[in-house]
C-alpha cells in the first residue's frame, strides 16, 4: 500500500473516523483505524461495538493495499505534520507504516488487520433522505433527557419514530421527557432505539447546512450516509415506552413568559440549592407574576418574574436543573409552560414553533 | 452594613479578591471573603496562608460596616446578577448579607468576621516601580521551570534579584533553568525567593501593559501595589542556588536555528518518546543539518532541521518536554542553541534579545 493526499483532508478524515473509536472495546484492534487505499481514494474505517464510520477523500494511489494503525498516534502525527503533501506506505514486511512529509518521517507500527472485523451488512430497506442540520438539531434537542442509568437500558437511547408523515424523536428518563417533531414525506412507519452515545457522536459529524442524509433502517442497525461518511449504529433491542399516553393534552393554568428572563431566575435560585435535596426550587404562579424561591442552610434566593397566565393559580416545585436543561433547549424569546396541578407535569414548549414539546415531573413538597 | 455599586465592577473585583482563596487553608473562614464598607467604596479580601489580596471600587455607602461570605456561593450570585446596580446590606442581626439586583433577591449565611486574620503589615521600605507588562512576562517566561516536588522546597519559588541595575527572575530544578531579565535604575541590591503557586495568580492579575506596579519588600514578604488592587505573598525562607556557577560562559558550538521549525520536529519526535523513558528525543548536530531522531516499540520518527552551525559537530540527547517548554518561551523567530558536549548542559535564547537565558540538561545515552 502506497499513496499520496493533502495532509489537511487526512486529518479531517481521519478525525471523522476517530469518533467510533472509543478504546472501550475489549478487542485491541478496535484501537486502531483501518486504512484501505483503492480506485483513486482512500478509505479510513474507525469501529466499537455500538459504533462504526467509514470515511473516503481522493488519493494519488501509487500502489492498493490497506493497514490497520493505533488511532490515537496516527492522529496526532498526522496532525501534527506540516501542510503539505504526505505521503503512505506500508513497509515490504508489511509491519509498519512509514509517513512522509516535506522532511518529516515517522514509522508506526501496524496492527494485525486479519483482526479487524469487517462493518455490518446494511440491506437497502427502508430509507429516507432529511437534512442534516435537522437531525443535528433534533438530537441536540432530547439527547439531554436519555436517562444515564441503566435500569431500564431502552432509556439509555433515543426513539426516533416515522409515522403519519411525520418524523419523532423521543428521550426520557424517569422524571422528563423531551419530544421533537418535523414533517417528512415517507409513507413508511418506522420505530427504533438509538443508543444515546452513538449519537452523540454522529451530531458531531452532522453538518448544520441543508445538506441531505440517508438514513437506511434494518433490524439491529442504523446507516447514517453522508455521501463520503458512512456512520453505522446499533439499535437498542426492546419495546419503548408508549410516551404517548405521559404527555397530558389537558391543562389548568397557561403561561407565558419570557425565556432568559426565567432560565436566568432559576439559574440564580440553583446557586443556594442542593444536590442532595434534589436541586429544589419552588414556583408561586398567582396573578401575572412567578415568584422563584429556593434555600438551604447556605441561604435563600427569592426572584420575581412578569408572566401572562391563563387558568388557576399554581404552586409548584422542581429539580431546577431539569427546568434548566429544557429551558437551555427552547429557543424562541418567549416560551410556553402548561400545568394542572402541584403534582402533575409541567409542559414546556416555544411559544410559535410547536416542533418541541417537554415534560418535567415537579417534585412533592410539603405545605403546598 | 449597606451599599450600592455597580454589578460589573463588583463581579471583577469579587474575581481578583477570590484568586488569594484557595480553600486549601484548615480555617475556615479563610474560606470566605472580607468585604469592608467605609470612605465611599468597598474594600473587598481574600486570603490564604501563603496569598493575600485586597482590592477597592467605589460605591455609594449608606451605612458602613463590614462582612466575610463564602467565595465561591458570593462570587457565583454577583456573577448570575442582571447586570444593573446591586444593594448589599447586613442584616439586623448581623448573620446574614442580603443582596437586592432588580428582582432577584439572595441572602446568603455570613461567617465569624473575628475569625478573619489581618493582613500582615508591610512596612515602606525598599521599593521599586517596574511595567506591569514586565513583570508579567518574566514570571510566564520562568515559572515553568519551577520544582514541582518538595524535595527542595526553596526550587518552588523563583528567585527575584536586584543587583547593578538589573532585575533577574530565576527559576530552576535539577534539570533546567530558567533566567530572565530587565535594566532597572534602582540602587539597591534584593533577593527574594517568592513561591510559585502566589506568583502564578499574581501574573493573572497583572495588565500586558505599561502601568507600573510598584513592589515592596520586607523580611518576610513582597507586596505588589497596582493601585486599587494590593497583593501581598510570603517569602519562601532559605538561600537560593548560586545559579550563576551552572551557567557555562563558553561552547563548542553555536547553531543559529528557526524556532517554529525545530519545535514542531521535536513535537513530532516527542509522540513515540515515552515519558517512562524521559522523553527522550536524540539531536544530531552535523554539517548545519539537526537531525532528531526518537524511538519506542509505538514507531519512530525522524525529522531534518536546517540551521546555521559554527563549531564542532555534538550528537545529544534531551527530554523533549523541556525542550519544548523552553522553545515555546522564545519568542523570536530565530534562536541560539550553544553547546559544549554530548553530557553539558545545552544553552538556549533569542538570537537578537538577550534577555532571556535558558539551560537544560541533557540525557545520557548509549553509543554516543
């Protein structure tokens, strides 16, 4: 194997690459990348268990072949090389790899690549095309609620959803829930669980332009295809919560209110809060007005935010990192919260768009 | 106590007090900060038993007094403040410090004033005024070289020097030097040793430009006087090296080399150096051509670097981390390396300004 690139598109690929290599396989060959340099590009393969992506750039192939590196070496020498030029080749023994640059060479030993096991089989099945900056921004919207314990593993992932023409992603976790929805054109229902690290990583990848990605579903895997990226996930096995039946469509009391004004409220009655005690803060919603109080034996913060309310006067408490969290997530300058009781979940949501809906439970206090 | 002040100037004031309060302290109150009303502005301390730091802002007082709270729980709230005008005030009581912003209101417990020590008394006299921008620059340019262990407490501090007009900042363990400095017109002769830890946050404090700090020292400690802001750290007690006798005034050779270029080669050569086989990084200095080789069982690499020799040729070697550390410290674009022998201490510094002096020892290897 033998070839020639730009240095710089080698380091984009091969950071592409990296993010499926986490090092906690226990296969030591998944501690490294495989290159293969064939037809006029190179194709740079990182895999764990959950996790594979497979990038491409245009090379000058002098000969075909292909080797498998440490990931975390690899990437810093190639990073740290000059912009020029670089240059690949496997050693006659095929034991190392030599990568030459201007007057830079470093020789790093190569991995055993009969080792390396080959990427799951995707069937062309069912697909749909969205763009990218959609999906990115749809991760980021509930990837914040996929419960972190692994009590019930299904929760651990994202659901994402296809039905009535329309495109779901879901994440909960005991005490919240984050919905995001948008229109697709696909007449196919579709419902899978997507572990909630993989995608992490592939919202890394995604771009936030309008450029379309494939998404092909089958059985246990997932294909994310970006046209020179490929990013393959396993699915969680397992039915996901009806979250349907959670989400109240019924509500006591409407409020409208100006979200950095109450996300910067909280925030501020977090500080005297205690994770012990469950981040506890308590809202009063009476009369157009939300009064924030919070206190521990460090002190007490009391905030007064203007609202527009329709329904019952409400008293309510949270675990103000989860209001934080959602409100962190909405990004109009005015937000909706809908409520029915002290203990009964709190809807949030954009006061214009309603691609977003999230629910957090209250916590019980005495005296309400 | 009672007073209004500007958020912003009180949150900058609150950030330079709270760098003395390092929580390592076993009395609590150290643990707070001191904050003084009285003369038209408040006088906000913090402290360790190695640091302290005393900083002023105008404010308009209603009622004097004083207060200590907490550092971090006080800092966090003004930081979170809208930023508008802010009333502080004690309560009746005298347990609590009520702090009012629009409409947000915290209170937060305060703790034992009595308990907070005094600031030591330095007495007038001998000081000099030197460029805030200076001084700074010194200590980033040697408090690298600083010991890290204890086994030589008085090499965790750098030595400041007066002598012949010239201000000198030293710092040195067993592998490296360090040595910095400026003319200054000053008369008298000073050596103090001040710990690295205190200096480090005073160099955060310090400006990048010409406003003069003026320094004063006693026996037992410095003060750095920037006007509004006072810094007082203790003295570390003991004789400092003769680090003149290490510094070799002759070579057997001299190379003229670019910075960036043999910086980044020995960056590269360092990702298959191992720090369990100190870093080490082999320079072969022949014919105006260093070649830097490295190996371990990850790879190795080989790297040419042009330069201008004049002399006899030396094969040496180096843990490249020191030579990096220093390398990154030069800032010119061409710099001197002067050498006398595979086992002397290797000189480096700027080409043109001679302000800088550094020295690092280098690694024995086999088959010189």
């Amino acid at each position: 194997m033998k070839f020639i690139c730009e240095k710089n598109s080698l380091q984009e690929a091969v950071s592409t690459a990296q993010k499926a290599v986490t090092g906690k396989s226990n296969m030591a060959v998944l501690e490294g990348l495989l290159i293969i340099a064939s037809n006029n590009e190179i194709t740079i393969i990182g895999s764990d268990k959950d996790l594979s992506i497979e990038t491409k750039i245009k090379a000058e192939i002098i000969e075909e072949g292909s080797i498998v590196v440490d990931s975390k070496l690899f990437g810093e020498i190639i990073r740290k090389m000059p912009n020029y030029q670089i240059e690949l080749s496997k050693d006659i023994n095929g034991n190392s790899l030599e990568i030459t640059c201007k007057k830079s060479k470093a020789i790093v030993k190569c991995m055993n690549e009969e080792d390396y096991p080959s990427l799951p089989y995707i069937e062309d099945n069912i697909n749909i095309n969205i763009s990218q900056g959609v999906i990115k921004n749809m991760i980021k919207g509930t990837i914040f609620s996929v419960a972190q314990d692994e009590i019930r593993p299904i929760l651990m992932g994202v659901l994402l959803e296809i039905k009535n023409n329309k495109i779901n992603f879901v994440a909960l976790d005991g005490l919240r829930l984050a919905l995001r929805y948008e229109n697709i054109d696909s007449d196919k229902d579709i419902s899978v669980v997507i572990p909630g690290k993989t995608l992490n990583e592939i919202s890394k990848i995604l771009s936030d332009t309008n450029d379309i990605v494939n998404i092909t579903f089958t059985q246990n895997q997932v294909l994310f295809n970006l046209g020179n990226t490929k990013i393959i996930s396993r699915l969680l096995e397992g039915e996901y919560i009806k979250y349907n039946s959670i989400i109240p469509y019924d509500h006591k009391l409407k409020v409208i209110v100006k979200k950095d004004e109450i996300l910067e409220s909280i925030e501020r009655a977090s500080l005297v809060a205690r994770e012990t005690d469950n981040n506890f803060v308590k809202l009063d919603m009476v009369d157009d007005l939300i009064v924030i109080t919070s206190n521990s034996q460090l002190g007490n913060v009391r905030e007064e935010v203007n609202a527009i309310m329709q329904g019952e006067e409400i008293h309510i408490a949270f675990n103000s990192k989860y209001l934080i969290d959602v409100l962190k997530n909405l990004d109009e300058e005015e937000i909706i919260m809908e409520l029915t009781s002290s203990i009964s979940p709190c809807i949030l949501k954009n006061k214009q768009n309603d691609n977003s809906i999230y629910l957090v439970l209250p916590v019980r206090f005495l005296n309400a």
